[in-house]
C-alpha cells in the first residue's frame, strides 16, 4: 500500500480542490504513481442523465488516475448539503465499508493517494460519523486548507486543535487567497498563526481570478510555492 494524504479545510469552498489537484499533478510531473478519491460529493449537476462530480473529474485529470470515476467519487449527489442528509433526502445510503474497500484498491496501486474531503473535518458522511472519524480509521495524515480571509485564524486553529483531539496527525496548513485585494487580515494572518500553533504554514498561493487558469497552472508553479520536503517526509516513511 502506498502512501496517503488526506486534504481537508476549514469550510467550503476554500480551495481544497484547487490544493490537491496542484499536488495531484506535481507529484505526477515527479514521476509518482498518483491515486485519487473524493468519497463523497454533494452539489453534483446532472449531464446525460447522469450527476457529474466536477470535483472528482478535475482529481482524476490532475493526477492521470485511471480508476473508474465510480471508484474515485463512489457517492455523488445532486444537492449541495452535508452529504449524509443529502444521502439520506436522495435515498442513497452511504457504506463506510464500501469507502474503506475502494480505498484499499485505490491506495494498493499508486505510490501516493490524495484523499479530498468535503467542507471540513467535522462535515458528517453518517448521522454520527464524520470525515474527522474516516481519517482517524484510515490513519490518514491531513493538509488543512484555509481560506485567507478575516476568520481564517479561528477556524483554522480549532480545525487543528479537533484534529489533535482525534489523534490525527497534521502535516500542516495551507493558505489560500480567495479575495482580491487583500485585506489587512489576510496580510497578518500568517505571522499570528505562527505563534498560535506549532503545525507548519505549507504554502500561501496568490489569488487567481480565473478558474481556467487555475486547472492550467504547470506543476512549477506548485512545486515553487510549496514547502515540498513534507511530501517527501511522508514518502520515506512508506
């Protein structure tokens, strides 16, 4: 079994996708088999009579995983909502062991396996059993993403500090501008967390106004701005 990341955030919509499709292709670009898997998306549009995780196929084309994307994203729902109420309003009901199996299958296969969840690390796949719980059974190491906003500094702490309480252990967080200019919280939020928590800052990636930029962007421009020896730290322990 290869090695696995997981890749959560401290809310929606804060670039976890756009982080782990980066990694995604850097380590590709590296030479390293790359394994991908969202087990669950929620907000999926429907095309050709199918729901479509735009999330997941983005995963898929970063990385060159050839799994089906049945594997890569085995639950897909249409409506944007946590996805065990989700599930539960679609009449889906989501096995947490058919997710361990498929990552079984996913992670035996690539040297390295990014694991995306969805909004954070409280968000519950069950009534009872979050993605917090998933990463702790799959001893899954995390990058936290956060946006870089006012708030950034709260939630990315109490993200950590719950991770802690679960025994997760955290590779560090990642920075994300989503805001253009930047306000004078996002300017300062990286010296206070310094001095708030030991988990180190990955990268801080500039805004980008355009989504088509972003799914172009070389695997340089990510391997410029990210403390890449953690990745490293994490394949030599295989």
């Amino acid at each position: 079994m290869g090695t696995v990341i997981f890749i959560t955030g401290v809310d929606t919509g804060v670039g976890k996708t756009f982080v782990a499709c980066g990694l995604a292709s850097l380590l590709r670009d590296l030479g390293y088999r790359v394994g991908v898997m969202k087990p669950a998306e929620a907000g999926c549009a429907e095309r050709d009579g199918e729901l479509f995780p735009e999330d997941a196929v983005r995963l898929k084309e970063a990385s060159g995983c050839q799994e089906p994307i049945e594997n890569i994203c085995p639950y897909r729902l249409s409506e944007p909502l946590a996805p065990s109420i989700a599930a539960e309003r679609a009449g889906v009901k989501i096995d947490i062991d058919h997710l361990l199996a498929v990552y079984n299958e996913i992670s035996a296969q690539h040297d390295m396996t990014l694991v995306e969840g969805a909004g954070g690390l409280m968000v519950p796949l069950l009534p009872s059993y979050t993605y917090a719980d998933l990463a702790k059974v799959l001893k899954l190491p995390l990058i936290v993403v956060a946006a870089n906003r006012l708030g950034a500094i709260n939630h990315l702490v109490l993200t950590l500090e719950h991770a802690s309480c679960k025994g997760l252990r955290v590779l560090g967080y990642v920075l994300n501008h989503i805001e253009s200019p930047l306000s004078l919280a996002a300017e300062t939020n990286r010296e206070v967390l310094a001095n708030l928590t030991a988990a180190p800052c990955l990268a801080e990636l500039p805004f980008l106004e355009n989504m088509e930029a972003k799914k172009e962007l070389p695997p340089d421009w990510f391997k410029e701005r990210l403390e890449f020896s953690f990745i490293e730290s994490v394949l030599n322990r295989r």
